[in-house]
C-alpha cells in the first residue's frame, strides 16, 4: 500500500443528514457502510485518519480518533476547521463520508500541488468540489474568523485563501464523472448502483 505519511486524511462524516432521512455513514453501498468505503480509502493514502462527526456514538465502533465542530451548526466549513485544529500533521487531505466511489488516487494527483498558504481544492466537470481537498493546518485562524464572522461559505473562504483549483476532470487520467458522485437522498444510492 503507497500511503503518503506527510499527511492525515479526515473524513467529514458530521452532516445532520436532513435530505437523506437517517445516518448516511451508515448507508449501505454494494455491502459496505458509506463509512466504511471512506475509512478504506482513506487508509491507502495514510496512517493518521480521524473523524469529524457530531453524532460520535454512531461511530462507537471505528477505533479511530472521533472529533466534533468546534463551532456547532455552521455546515461544512466547521468541519474542516475541525480538522485542521485536530489534525496529527500539518497537512491533512478532507474527505467527504458521502462519496463513495471517490479513489485515493484523486488525493495522491492533488497532494503535489499543496502549498503552505492555500488549499488544494477538486475540480469536477460540474465545478468546485471543496470537500475533496487538501488543507494545511496554519488556515485553521483563518476559518475560525470566518466562522466566528458567520461567513460559512467553502467556496468563498477558498476564494479568500487564494485556494488552488485543480481541474481534476481535465488532468486526471482515470477520471470519471461518477468519483464525485455525492449521496444526499436514498435514491442517489439506488442510482448509483
């Protein structure tokens, strides 16, 4: 397994779930939980993986680090602020529990192209996808202003930092439109297989 050691990999698993009806980490997909596929993926690319959920009792099981939003109820963007304030290593590689066809190999083509000053965000055919993205922890003041200033907004705090938008469905050469496949209603699943 080539996982790269620089870096640990949280997997966002703390949405409310609202459009789905239940837990989606808990999801079935082709005889695996959404949770455990993301857990999978995450542990090709490294070592050091955590959890930001807000339901951790969900996860009783996972015997990985699980932790909450510091700043609760303000969506996705405190998950990642999450992670950068509890992550291992300076550099940490998002990951959303809700994709389930997305590979490693997205992250080993983006990990090249992270700087010290901004994010490394996807790029799908359908636009900016900020939950597959590489961060490192020096933007965690950053997002806490942010957050505390109530400008929830990924796409514009990765505007702000100057992130770098890598066009994955352009460069990629294994790349489908269906890694970026994201589950919000039971049917999406359904679709999916």
């Amino acid at each position: 397994m080539n996982t790269i050691h620089t870096f640990s990999v949280a997997i966002l698993a703390g949405g409310q779930s609202k459009r789905y009806g239940s837990n989606k980490q808990v999801a079935l997909f082709k005889g695996k939980t959404l949770m455990e596929r993301a857990l999978k993926t995450a542990q090709e690319l490294s070592a050091q993986v955590f959890v930001i959920a807000n339901q951790p009792a969900d996860l009783k099981e996972i015997d990985l680090p699980v932790y909450s939003d510091i700043y609760k109820g303000k969506g996705p963007l405190a998950g990642i602020h999450s992670a950068l304030v509890n992550s291992p290593t300076d550099r940490v590689a998002i990951m959303p529990v809700d994709m389930p066809l997305l590979t490693a190999g997205v992250y080993r083509f983006l990990f090249p192209f992270l700087t010290n000053e901004q994010p490394v965000v996807a790029e799908s055919e359908k636009g900016l996808e900020p939950l597959v993205s590489i961060w490192n922890t020096k933007q965690s003041d950053f997002l806490k202003h942010r957050l505390e200033e109530e400008k929830l907004s990924i796409f514009r705090c990765v505007e702000a930092l100057g992130g770098k938008k890598i066009a994955v469905h352009l460069n990629y050469k294994d790349y489908e439109p269906k890694l970026f496949a994201n589950i919000n209603y039971p049917e999406d699943l359904a679709q999916l297989l």
